[in-house]
C-alpha cells in the first residue's frame, strides 16, 4: 500500500487499554489499511506523490493510532513537520474512516498548496463566498448551534455549509466539502446544487490545478459534478 501510492504508513503497536487483545488490534488496523486502500484509489495516480519535495524528500504519512485525545471527538488530525504532511487516524473509527481520510487529506492538500503559493485560499476572496456578515465560530464545541445556511435547514439557494462543523472556520469548511464530494455522493447530488457550494468548490479545484502537475488528470472525481 505504502508504495503503491508513494506514503509512508509507520506502525506502533496500539496501547492495549484501548483494545480486548491483539485480535482486535490486527483486526482495526487491518480495516484501516482496508479503508486507505478503498479511499486512496478515488484519487488521481500519482496524486499523493506530488506531496514530496523537490528533491523527493518528505510527502505524505499516514499514522495508525489507538485514540486522539482531545475535548470534542477529534478521530483524525492533519500536522505539518519538516517536509511530512502527518495524517493521524484512530483506528477504532471502523465505520467512519473513508471520511475522515478524505477530510484529513483535504488538509494535507491545502497544507501542501499554501507550501506552494500562499496567498491560493485569500482570506477575503473565500469570505466573499459566505453569506453577508457571517464570522466562522472558531469553537468546534458550538458547531452544533451553527445550522444555518446548511445543506438540511435551507433550499439551495441559500446553502453555504455542509453542516455546522464546516462553520468552525474556512479550513473547516473547505475540507468537509471535500469530504462529502468524494464520498458522500446522495449528499454531493444535493450540495451541488446550491450556487455558493458550487463556488466554493471550483475554488478548491483551482486551487489544487493551479499548484499539482495534473497532466493526464482527465476524470478527477471531486470535479465530476461541476460538468
């Protein structure tokens, strides 16, 4: 897997609190690298690659682990560190790991471009996108609250967020986006057609035409329904 698709995925054996007995550990990290496999092939060949540098070092890092510990549910987390894009992934998250590995690569993707061009995602132009006087929460433990202009409270006309989490901040946004395109397809048939999704996502494909060499790139699946 790791060379297929040019990644390097390091193991750790899991922290045995988390698990019953090593039956159990093999069993989740065998449907992690089940779910990478499953996920990483909706992606152009040679995509994840491009992450290296200019020399070929660094790229990206796929990190199996037990639990994340944090104060809101985190089960995937995107950092930076020297030329590695680090995605960490919990293992337990059987059932939801397709998700959370396309919204995790979203961040990698953006991590990757602002590497490349700063100023790609400009503050003021994605804010243009957003409805008039709307400020992003900035707190992942309120999202919840934040339901307007999401694709169930709103006709298409008025949509501009997958849901509340996309409301904690632009990263957010773009990367849940992300996500439900690549493999929420009932809800990507919906999200399309409201104007300002649509906007925003042709926003994000050019942001990754403008930055990877996407030469031979001819059906790409985030951009398939914006024919």
């Amino acid at each position: 897997l790791a060379e297929r698709f040019g990644l390097r995925i390091p193991y750790t054996a899991l922290n045995r609190n988390q698990f019953l007995d090593m039956v159990e550990e093999l069993a989740a990290v065998n449907t992690a690298l089940d779910a990478l496999s499953r996920t990483l092939s909706l992606y152009p060949d040679g995509f994840t690659a491009q992450f290296r540098n200019g020399v070929g070092e660094g790229g990206l890092r796929i990190l199996l682990v037990s639990a994340i510990t944090s104060d809101y549910g985190v089960v995937g987390v995107t950092y930076e560190s020297a030329d590695w894009q680090n995605i960490a992934l919990d293992v337990r998250m059987a059932d939801g790991l397709d998700t959370i590995i396309c919204h995790e690569l979203w961040h990698a993707t953006e991590n990757h471009i602002l590497s490349r061009d700063y100023s790609a995602f400009s503050p003021d132009a994605w804010a243009a996108l957003n409805p008039e006087g709307f400020a992003y929460c900035e707190d992942p433990t309120q999202s919840d609250s934040m339901l307007e202009w999401t694709l169930y409270s709103s006709s298409p006309d008025n949509v501009y967020f997958v849901d509340g989490y996309s409301c904690v901040n632009e990263r957010e946004d773009r990367a849940r986006i992300m996500e439900y395109f690549m493999v929420h397809e009932d809800e990507a048939g919906l999200l399309i057609e409201s104007p300002a999704i649509r906007q925003k996502l042709q926003f994000m494909c050019d942001a990754v035409r403008n930055n990877f060499d996407t030469t031979g790139w001819s059906a790409v699946r985030w951009e398939s329904l914006l024919r």
